[in-house]
C-alpha cells in the first residue's frame, strides 16, 4: 500500500494505522527471532546436561567430575590397599534323626541337630499322628511326649524312655478311678493335656480331674520321683497354656494371664 498524499483528510489516520502495522510487523520479526534463539539454546543446554547424567550414572565422572584419566588413575594408585580376606567359616549344622520305640509298640523319630558336642532336639514326628502333642525341655535335651492313649512320656538323645503317666485317681472316699479303663468309657475326657517343662524336672499338663466333669485344673509333675500334684489356685473350664516367658510359663484362665514360674508356683 502507497503512502497516502499529505492533502487527504485520511492522512492523519492512515498514517498512525500505517505506523502500527509496522510496529506490530518488527515485533513479530523479533519474537520469531527469539523463539528460534531459545530454542536451540534450550536444545544444546538438555543435550549437554543429559550426556553429563549418562557420564555420571557410567561412573565416568570422578573426583568431582574430572574427566582427566590421569587424574583419576594418580587418585586410584593412591588408595590405600586393603588386603583381601577370606569369609569367615561359618559351621553347617545338619540335622540328625534317632527312632524311638515307645512301649505301646509306636516309633518316633527325633530330629535333632549336635554342634560342638552338644545335642540339641528340634522336633518330634510319627508316622502314623498318634502323637498328640510334645515340649522340649530348656536345655533341649529331652522332651515330654504326649501319645493318644494319652500317656506321657520324658525322652531323651541317649535313647531313654520314662513313663511319667498318672496311672489312677483316688477321690476324697478312697474310690479308685482307673486311668485306661476310664479313657474307654469316656474317650473325649482330657486325663492329661498339653503337658509342658516349667523347668528341666517339672513337666505341667491340664486335667479334667479332680472333677471329672467339664471344669480343668493344672497338675505339676516331678520327672524324677513321678510325684503329680494339683495346683488348687488354677480351676476353671477355660484355661489354656501360652509361651514360656521370663516371669514363666504364661496361662489364660478365663482370660486372665498368669504365670507358673520355674518353682512351680503361680503368680500375676
């Protein structure tokens, strides 16, 4: 468009319109300029910075990103040498297995583990499940085996095997109740149930006697002498046995906890 004669009213007018068309035009022309500007500088600066982070993440970059390999072989001559040692041995301990036949005619086996001498039982199994229920002793030396016919019995690694049942009772009129013959009648009676080490010579277990009905008591045992005694605080029909802990063997009764400690006395 040609530039408007001075002597046309619309002079004024084309003129300021004919001065911002170029205005606008030069600032097109340099935003344009700096977007390309920016751009490639954008472009080289992300190419630069990515190819540093690969160098980084390679290990390549060292000491502080010198990239001089003199430098970095002078600092690694200069490290310290630390002398190559051999890992510790550690010890394999397998397991072991010794058969035991129980009196009834049944065969358990005993898995145990020995390190430096020492025997230590790890677990118990039978073939056919009659085993109702076992517990090491502290030292893991021997174990109280609970069978079906609801015998008990302490075992040992040296092969030996003590009956520690209670075989009768006798109520306060001198009436015998006889263990066997009992259990045929009354199956499902509980006459010894969990039995467990309060320490390496006592063995407790829970019993629906003295009662013989649905309430339980706690007996005591004496492995050495087979003395049974009934510990009067604890009656009731929920109690149950939990772990052994420091104060002792802990027990719920009726939600209760208390605890039988290693003299085999009861407290909270």
């Amino acid at each position: 468009m040609g530039k408007p004669s001075i002597f046309s009213r619309e002079y004024d007018r084309k003129m300021k319109a004919r001065k911002r068309r170029k205005t606008i035009f030069v600032f097109c022309l340099i935003a344009v300029a700096l977007y390309f500007f920016c751009r490639t500088t954008y472009t080289r600066w992300q190419d630069n910075y990515f190819k540093q982070k690969q160098e980084q993440s390679t290990g390549y970059l060292a000491n502080g990103g010198d990239k001089d390999e003199g430098v970095s072989s002078k600092n690694n001559e200069e490290k310290e040498q630390v002398p190559e040692t051999e890992p510790e041995q550690v010890p394999i301990i397998t397991d072991k297995t010794l058969d035991l036949n129980l009196p009834n005619g049944k065969v358990i086996k005993v898995i145990y583990n020995e390190e430096n001498g020492s025997k230590s039982i790890r677990n118990i199994v039978s073939e056919d499940n009659f085993l109702l229920f076992f517990n090491v002793s502290p030292s893991a030396a021997k174990a109280v085996v609970l069978d079906s016919a609801q015998e008990l019995y302490i075992i040992d690694l040296e092969g030996n095997i003590k009956n520690i049942s209670k075989t009768e009772y006798i109520t306060t009129k001198g009436t015998k109740i006889e263990k066997n013959s009992y259990l045929q009648r009354n199956p499902s009676f509980q006459w010894h149930s969990t039995p467990k080490f309060i320490n390496e010579n006592t063995v407790v277990y829970i019993s629906q006697m003295p009662w013989f009905q649905t309430k339980k008591s706690v007996y005591k045992v004496d492995i050495n002498d087979v003395k049974h005694e009934r510990i009067t605080s604890l009656t009731s029909e929920n109690i149950s046995f939990d772990i052994m802990e420091e104060k002792g063997l802990k027990i719920k009764v009726d939600g209760a906890v208390m605890y039988i400690n290693n003299e085999g006395n009861v407290i909270q």
